[in-house]
C-alpha cells in the first residue's frame, strides 16, 4: 500500500492527499495519488477477489467481518489518535467511532445469515414454490468524507463484505493515514487480498473506476454537488448508485415538562463532531410559549463550551477539519447576517477554531434558510403554530433526519408523520445504532445503510421458481 513521505513542513504541498493538522495547521505527511496502471490493477485485484469471497461459504464471511470488529476494539487507541490528527475529531468521540465501527460490524457478522436467508413466497395458485435467494452483485466503489472516517467505512462495507461483495474505497483526501489503517486491518482479520483495497485516486481516476464495467455499484457520502457527479457518470453507465448526501436537520420543540433537558438535548444534538455531522440537528423550530425562554437558555448553555484541544479527554468542541472548512462557515454567517439575520452569539473564527454560534431571525429570503451549515452554528426559528413548526421544517432541500419534542405522545407522533425526513428521532437524540437504517429524501440522497435494509442495497434479489408436479420434484 502507499506510504506516506518523510514527515515535514517541507513535504510537497502539491500532493492531493496529505494529513494536516487542523489544530495546528502543520502538515505531517503526504500520500502519493495512485498511477492509472496501479488503478487498473486494483479494479483487476478485487475483481479476482470477488470470485473467490462470493464463493466462500456464508459462515466464513461473517466470522473475518466479526474479526474485523474485534480489531477495531483491540487498536482503539491507535485509530482513534490517527483522526485526531487528521480532521480534529475530540479524543473521547474518536473513541467513540471506533468502537460504533467494533458494533457494526459485529451485527452484521451476527445477523448476516439471518438477513440473507432465502425468503419464500406465497403462490396465489399453490402449484410449485417460489422463493427469493440473495446473492453478491460484485465489486463494489465506495467514496467516502472525512467526518466519519471509520465509521463511514463500517456501515458500506460491513454489510457488504458479508453479502460476498469486494470492496473499493477511495477515502477523503485529508484522511489518507486512517484510510490505510483500515486497509491493514481488513488485511490482519484475514480478508482475501484484493477483498478492501483503498484508493488514493483523484476525481478524474474514479470516474474511470465507475466507468470500468467490472464494478457494480457506487455509494457516496458527501455533498449533493459531489453525488450528482457521481450519479450522473453512474446513471450513464448503468450502475446502482447509493447516495448520503447531508441535511439541515431541524429539531422542532412543541412542547415540554423539562425546558432544561430539552435545551441539553438541542445542545447535544447541534455539536455531534464539532457540528460536522451531516445528521445533527442544525435548525431549531420553537413554538411561540417557548420560543424566548429556549432562546435564552440555549443561547447560555451553548456558549459555555470552548473549543479546545481535541487531544484533551475533555475537550467536547474541537476545531473544524480544514482551514477550508472553517473559511467556508465563516462566509457563510457572515453572508447570513447581510441578508438580515441575526448574530446573538459567536461568529468570529481563531484559526480553525470557531465558537458555538446562534442565528435567528432567518428569512425564506435568505440563502442561510435552505443550505447547511457544517460546524457549530445553530439557527433559531419561532414558529406559532404546530402546522407552521411542520413547514419551517420541510421548507429545505434536504431531507435526512429529524428530532421532535413533546411531551404530548400524539402530537409528537403527528408530527413525525408530516415530516419529510428519512429518519426521525422523537424525544431522543444520539440514537443511532447499527440495528437502525439510515437515508434520507430530497436532496439528502436515496438508498439506506445500516439495519436489515443495509446488507440488501448492493444484493442480487434472484427469484427462484419451482413448478409443481408438472414441471418436475421439488427439492
């Protein structure tokens, strides 16, 4: 696999993938971007694999998949090191990955039989049986961000790899050093070379890659812009595409016994990776009663917490992942506040650092209202109804995740019906779990991951249809 040049300020700053500290700005390693011959041969090496993995029985499958989740419990410490310094993750949440990563892959190595279990179905004639078998589709592309650099990974290949898929993974250019962890691990659990191979290709590379008619199907986690390019090159060349594609996930307050563990919730629910979480909660819809004594509360809570060094087991908020990032968001408010929202609180970045942030008073005018804000900025909406509440929150492109707060159980329920959102989490956040399917709608992506609906997006759903006594013994 590629090794990184020798650590240095002086390494070559043209290089596309390279780890640089965001706390520090210090560039500690540059990757060499893959030589098309190398490429060809990669696509080659999971190709041969796939013959092999998709014939080796079930059971063995499962058994390198669970061990590739024992190695994540056993190298915690190191994996997690590793996105500290790459994109700035806070030492107890790069922990906290890791071991998501070990309970992903253990769920799908405990219930892969079950889930790619022949499924017989129910013939309105009687005459003969029918059945649906699960097989492997191929080779598979995956590309992923940088936010989750392991966990990402987990919930593509997890499922995959137990449904006799093979495995090519062109991670984010700021992540080369994690991505050639997981390479190495897949590699110790005993995984057929060829089976998980990175890719450190360029965007160009990769539209070859989905081009190349040995490879399946295509899943992305990015932006929408970078998944339109790449279902577009796959709709081209007939390739099943899956599509995460982030969100401005609104947190709808409707109603509560318990303001304080509401406002705790919005808190927890808005600095999930520095705020860098595609399915954090990044807009807060306050019915009228509560809007001030939220805004208020909120608004203290939340600017209580400092950035801080992401290495320190107490640090909750770290800086953002890149100098681009933290520049991006920056614009971002600053744009916002031009239209005529306004600032109550933070908004000035130090370096990549950038403090917990409170917009409101944000119109349909604005373009703050539809975009999304990638770090820790939460906007403040009133709504004076529970129908205008539904429609702050639908009027965005996204559709990933959602949160409802109630203490009225019907009304809660109601709500989480009208929302247009692949995911919503009622009285609860930080939820997520590898049991739970994950996907959004509208310009959050299609398809799902995670769950029973995770292991059958890249399977082959062969009928199989037996006659009755005409058409020979059933078996």
């Amino acid at each position: 696999m590629p090794q990184p040049a020798a650590t240095s300020n002086a390494t070559d700053a043209s290089a596309d993938y390279a780890v640089i500290n965001p706390a520090t700005g210090e560039r500690l390693a540059d990757y060499p971007t893959i030589t098309d011959p190398e490429l060809r041969d990669a696509i080659g090496s999971a190709t041969a694999a796939h013959r092999r993995w998709s014939a080796t029985p079930l059971a063995e499958r499962t058994a390198v998949v669970g061990r590739v989740g024992d190695l994540h419990e056993e190298r915690r410490d190191e994996l997690a090191a590793i996105i500290v310094r790459e994109m700035g993750k806070p030492v107890e949440q790069a922990l906290g990955e890791v071991d998501y990563c070990a309970t992903i892959y253990r769920y799908y190595a405990e219930h892969g039989e079950r889930f790619l279990a022949d499924e017989p179905i129910e013939l309105l004639d009687g005459d003969g049986s029918a059945l649906i078998r699960y097989s492997s589709f191929g080779v598979l592309l995956g590309v992923m961000p940088w936010n989750f650099p392991y966990y990402q990974v987990a919930r593509f290949a997890g499922p995959n790899l137990v449904a006799g898929n093979t495995i090519l993974l062109k991670h984010a250019p700021q992540c080369p050093e994690s991505a050639s962890a997981l390479q190495q691990l897949f590699l110790d659990a005993g995984l057929l070379p060829g089976g998980y191979v990175n890719l450190f290709a360029s965007n160009d590379q990769i539209a070859e890659v989905i081009a190349d008619p040995r490879v399946e199907g295509v899943s992305v986690t990015g932006s929408a812009r970078a998944g339109s390019a790449v279902a577009a090159t796959a709709g081209r060349h007939l390739k099943k595409v899956v599509l995460e594609l982030g969100g401005s996930d609104p947190f709808l307050l409707l109603a509560t016994d318990d303001l304080d563990a509401a406002v705790q919730a919005a808190i927890d629910a808005r600095l999930e990776n520095s705020g860098q979480s595609c399915n954090a909660a990044k807009r807060f819809i306050v019915l009228d009663p509560l809007y001030q004594p939220f805004l208020e509360r909120f608004t203290a809570e939340f600017t209580k917490i400092n950035p801080g060094d992401p290495t320190r087991p107490d640090t909750a908020l770290g800086p953002l992942s890149s100098a681009a990032a933290t520049e991006r968001l920056q614009h971002q408010v600053a744009r916002a506040v031009e239209q005529g929202a306004s600032l109550v609180s933070g908004g000035e970045r130090s370096g990549n650092f950038f403090p917990p942030t409170v917009l409101t008073d944000i119109t349909p005018e604005s373009e703050a209202y539809a975009e999304e804000f990638f770090g820790p900025v939460a906007a403040v909406y009133r709504a004076g109804s529970e129908d205008e509440a539904v429609e702050i929150a639908n009027g965005t492109p996204y559709g990933l995740g959602s949160y409802v707060y109630s203490s009225d159980s019907e009304q809660a329920l109601r709500v989480a019906d009208r929302l247009q959102a692949g995911m919503v989490f009622v009285n609860v956040v930080g939820a997520d779990s590898a049991e739970l399917s994950f996907g959004g709608v509208k310009r959050s992506g299609f398809g799902r991951e995670l769950g029973r609906l995770g292991i059958g997006e890249f399977v082959n759903k062969k009928l199989i249809r037996i006659g009755g006594a005409a058409g020979g013994e059933e078996s």
